[in-house]
C-alpha cells in the first residue's frame, strides 16, 4: 500500500469526463495518467494543479496522505467481527456473522472503532470479491483475495459504491451478456471490464422421492425456500412461477444455494431453486429452468492492482479450470473471455 491515496479516478467519473479528454486537457499521456490512478505514480506538484483545476476542485481533494483503518469508525457495524479492505484509497468493513467460520480481520467496538487482530501490512493489498457462485471461494483461496458472499444485486451495488474491487453476476441467460452491460451502464459510471467465470444451469430441486415438474409450481401448500430479492436464483423462480401460473413462494428465507438445497432435503421445504451443481451434490431431483453466464465486473483503474491482476490470472489458469470441472457441470467454454463496457 502506497504512503499517499489518490481520488483522481472518482472525482474524474463525478465530473462525466473520460480518462483521454482529461489526459488531453492536462497535456500528459493516457497512460500516465492511468498510473496515477492506480497509485503506481505520484503527480507532480504542477500536474497535480492542472489536474485540480481542471476538475473545479482542490488538490487535497485529489491527493491525500494514506490514514489507516483504525483511523476509520464504522459504528453501524459495532460489537461485529469484520474483513476490511482499501477500495479506491478508501477502507470499507464487511461484517461476518456470528456463525461464519472464518477468521476476522478486525472486532469492532461499541463506539464503532476498529480493534485489529492482523498484521495492518497485509490489509492494503487485500482484494474484495463478491458474489455466489461456490467457484469465487476457490478462486479467491488460490488468488488470496477475500470472497463475500453476495447476491448479484448486492455485489453489484457493493462495486457501485466502492466496497468491492470485484463483482459477481448471473441475471443474464448464457446468450444474452447485452442484459449485463445494460446494467452496467444503468448503475454505474467509467469503464468496465467484463470477464466471464463460467456458465451454469439452474433449476428446480424437489425431494427425491417426489420430483416436481413446472404444473407441480401450482399447488397451493407447495412451500418452495425462497432466496433474497435481487439474486439470480430468485430471478428464475419468479419467472417459473409466472409460466407456470402459481402465486409467489411461500416458504423459507434462505442466502445460498448450499442453504435452499439442504432445506428440501431436511423437509424444511419442498421445492428451490439452486444451481446445477448443488443439486447433483445433494442427490437432488433437478429441473433445468434456466443457462446463465455467471460474469465478474472490474473497473479499469483497479485492473493493474497486484491483487486483482492475480484473481484475473489465476481464473485463465489450468490448474483453476481443473478444480472447477472437478465440481460439478460447470462450463468453463468462455471462461477468462473479456469485454469492456463504457458504463
């Protein structure tokens, strides 16, 4: 991590000016100002002016000196165990749950400071990943980033706001990728780049000894778990039921696809919606409704960070592609394919 933190990049999406007229307006080359961006080079005192005055506002805005995490507060999350990260110079905690069994980086007190339980070097590197998919955990296992586990509404309001370095998504069938971009551009600003992980099926899940088909959706004390609005799986479900005539789920509030297949599997309920894998892990009936790419959302300006350039480069790996197959059906066709979205 870098003595200094540079805001250029958001300050530059606030103002709607790309990265090349900005570079032009400053008289320096894109490339340069890419580095600074990305923390790999630090402005000279006249650069920095031009840069000021050409965004309206303040060289401390742009630049400042590097602050710690226990220099932050986050009282909303006190008396939480929480990971920390640095996104875009700025230190984000997520909080890990009571029964989540992996360690913490840190214990936040009850007036919301930080109280650190690592070595502080090793958090400015850390990259943040969020979604679903079981692939991200050993994606970010072999990488060392740091997986959370997210719905892709969620993750992809984390990388909005600046608490990700990368999201994970699945609302776009495996031939429609347009859908992604669209929602790129409707949430966020800058350029995007794409990259594909996989693509999966998902279907319904029933017991095995009751297997249900779409005209079974329809049956009034059918409980099917339900997963958190905004999630893929949820997104599928809504849409099967719509096909099928039937009325909105009625059953329990799971978050993973590991938690809806083992409620059918206890009783609990008798029907989800999971991915392909999981249902053929836990010996479950499946009833494909749905092949989705599952895609990963970067910033440009983050591509060049170490951490990031790993999780990139251990995902185009065989050693990677091997362990995956190892898991289930995933297709791995397009996996590592890359596009960029002016978003």
């Amino acid at each position: 991590m870098s003595d200094w933190v540079c805001h250029l990049a958001d300050r530059r999406r606030e103002a709607g000016i790309s990265l090349t007229a900005l570079a032009a307006q400053v008289d320096v080359s894109r490339q340069a100002l890419t580095a600074i961006e990305a923390g790999r080079s630090a402005p000279s005192t006249p650069l920095a002016l031009k840069l000021a005055g050409a965004l309206g506002c303040r060289v401390e805005d742009l630049f400042r000196l590097a602050s710690g995490p226990m220099e932050q507060r986050f009282p909303e999350l006190a008396g939480s165990r929480v990971v920390l990260g640095e996104v875009s110079g700025r230190w984000v905690a997520h909080p890990l749950g009571p029964t989540v069994p992996r360690p913490a980086d840190a214990l936040v007190d009850a007036e919301g400071g930080i109280e650190l339980l690592v070595d502080p070097a090793i958090l400015g590197g850390a990259t943040l990943v969020a979604g679903c998919a079981p692939a991200l955990g050993v994606l970010a296992g072999r990488s060392r980033a740091t997986w959370l586990h997210a719905g892709s509404t969620t993750a992809l309001d984390w990388l909005a706001s600046g608490r990700v370095h990368v999201a994970g998504m699945h609302l776009a069938d495996h031939d429609a990728p347009a859908v992604h971009d669209a929602l790129l551009r409707e949430r966020l600003a800058g350029e995007i780049e794409v990259v594909t992980l996989h693509v999966w099926r998902e279907g319904l899940v029933s017991a095995p000894h009751d297997p249900l088909d779409l005209a079974g959706l329809s049956a009034p004390s059918l409980r099917i778990a339900r997963r958190p609005a905004g999630s893929g799986a949820s997104r599928v479900l809504d849409r099967a039921l719509g096909a099928a005539g039937a009325p909105p789920a009625r059953g329990p509030l799971v978050e993973t696809h590991d938690d809806a297949a083992r409620a059918v599997l206890l009783g609990a309920a008798d029907a989800a919606v999971v991915i392909e894998p999981v249902a053929q892990a836990f010996g479950l009936p499946f009833l494909p409704l749905s092949e989705e790419r599952f895609e990963l959302f970067v910033r440009t300006e983050h591509l060049d960070l170490p951490g990031v350039a790993a999780l990139l480069d251990t995902l185009a790996g065989a050693p990677f592609a091997r362990e995956i197959r190892g898991m289930g059906p995933y297709d791995l066709t397009l996996a590592g394919s890359r596009r960029r979205v002016a978003a």
